[in-house]
C-alpha cells in the first residue's frame, strides 16, 4: 500500500486510531482515515479505493460498531456530507446527516415520522443500512428512495421495496452499494403533538445508559427481549476490565475509560454462553465487529 499514490485524497491521515471515531471509544489504528463533506468526494474515494483494491470501510458516526484493538487495514472512510432539506411532506437528506438534525428538521416543518428516532445516534445512511429503529417501528418504513453508489461505479435510485428491509438489516448488508441519499416520506401533524411524541419516547429511553457504548449488542430474538434474558442469567453489571454489562439495561456493554475489543469480546462469549444454557436462545449480535483479529 505505501506504494499507491493518495494524493487526489485530501485530509488522508495514516494510522489513525479509530477510538476517536466510535461510540465505544474503542478501536486500534485504521491504515488510512479521511474524512468526507460531500458527495462527489465519497464517489471519488470510493472509486480510488475499488480502482486500487484498497479495503474501504465506511463509517457514519462509529455507533453500531466494534472495532479491533489491532485496527482496520486499509482506508476508513468517515461520511459526514449533511445537506438536507425539507420537501412538501418529504425529507431529502445525504447519507451523512445525523439523525438528531433529521428529527430537528422534521419538527421544524412540522412533519411527523421519524418521532422514533429520537435519541439513537448514527446517521441516516448507517441507519438505512442497518434498519435502524424501535421494536415495533424501523427506519425502512419512512423511505421513499435511496439512491446508492452500485458495484459498478453508477449511481442509481431504489424504492423502499428495493431495499430489502428487515429486522436490523436490509440489501445494502449484503451488496456493495453504497448509501449516498435518501428520500423520507412523512406527514403533517402539528408540532405541539409531534413534541409530545418525541417526550414520551425520550421517557422510555431513561434507562439506557449514558456511558460510550455502541449502542444495543444484541438483537432481539423473537422469544424474548435480549435485554431481559441477560438479565435473568444474572450478568447485569458484570465487568471485565473496564468493559461492563450495563447496570441500567443488560443489553448494553459500556466502557467505564480504558476497556479495549478483546474485553467487550469476553463478555459477548459470556453472555450468549448463559443465555444459550438457560434458556436454548443463540444471540445474535447487532453490532458489526470489523477489523483485524
């Protein structure tokens, strides 16, 4: 790699530590980091990278993620091109754009949908990828079209139905596309009652840790919520170093300062070995573990 040329890159640093750039605030060294404000500069590193066979990861805030303590070889890409707007009764945003601003931007138009939102962190393309949501209501119900980068270097837009959504996941987890845009259908409804909406789901949220973490570990097997099997094998609050199962919801896993990959591994081991013994559940994970290992 130290023979490629990066100079039509700008920005690209070399070996930067990736616990800056996650929630966790874990992560080891990524062989080359840029950072991203608009689309075209996306296509072009995407293109570089593809053209050179460079590994690509793209990161939209680093939430969802669990990063090796030996770090990503090859370029992470961090996307932070933003430019939305308001539409009639749609929201056009670029993959970039927190959700926090797109739940902003929907109560200042008075336009309800995206309520659920509230207090997730990530942007709209992460959240897209993964189907980001509630238990009963996910982000793929919003989307109108999402225009994507293709395998082949075209850009071309999908319907909502294209995209495949599911639990946690969607067609983009299995292909190379790459989120650049997305349209959010929605509706009108007064801001007095969208505020409400948004108070009553934060209230729900009060028992979710404010400690770094990646956010839920696990998905929610259809039995019963992951959370609360974790719980009932007794491992709320367990630590290994300075990872630890959250006392405040058991399907968190918090770093208390200097926690590093290989512990949050230990108690992700750990907790679908109980949870498998007591109760004949698998665990799946719901974050993504990248890296080198």
């Amino acid at each position: 790699m130290a023979q490629i040329n990066f100079g039509s890159i700008k920005g690209l640093k070399k070996n930067e530590s990736l616990a800056k750039h996650t929630t966790l605030g874990i992560g080891g060294p990524a062989d080359w980091f840029c950072e991203i404000k608009t689309i075209p500069q996306l296509i072009k590193v995407v293109k570089f990278c593809r053209r050179q066979n460079i590994p690509l990861l793209i990161l939209g805030d680093g939430s969802n993620l669990l990063v090796s303590d030996k770090g990503i070889r090859g370029m992470v890409m961090k996307v932070q091109s933003a430019k939305r707007k308001a539409q009639s009764e749609k929201i056009i945003a670029e993959a970039g754009t927190p959700l926090k601003k797109l739940v902003q931007l929907a109560l200042e138009n008075s336009l309800s949908g995206l309520e659920f939102v509230v207090g997730i962190p990530g942007t709209i393309g992460g959240a897209v990828v993964g189907n980001a949501g509630t238990a009963d209501k996910w982000i793929g119900d919003m989307i109108e079209e999402v225009e994507v980068l293709d395998q082949n270097g075209e850009i071309k837009k999908l319907s909502g139905a294209d995209c495949q959504f599911g639990y946690r996941g969607s067609r983009f987890q299995k292909t190379k596309e790459i989120v650049l845009r997305v349209v959010l259908k929605l509706k009108k409804d007064s801001q007095e009652k969208i505020k409400q909406r948004m108070a009553e789901i934060i209230a729900k949220r009060t028992n979710q840790p404010k400690e770094k973490s990646a956010g839920s570990i696990f998905k929610n097997p259809k039995e019963k919520p992951a959370g609360w099997l974790i719980e009932k094998c007794g491992l709320k609050g367990k630590r290994i170093s300075d990872a630890q199962i959250s006392p405040k919801h058991a399907n968190f896993i918090v770093n208390l300062g200097q926690a590093n990959c290989q512990d949050v591994l230990k108690l992700i081991s750990l907790v679908k070995g109980k949870v498998k013994r007591k109760f004949g559940i698998i665990l799946d994970e719901e974050i993504k573990i990248v890296g080198e290992f």
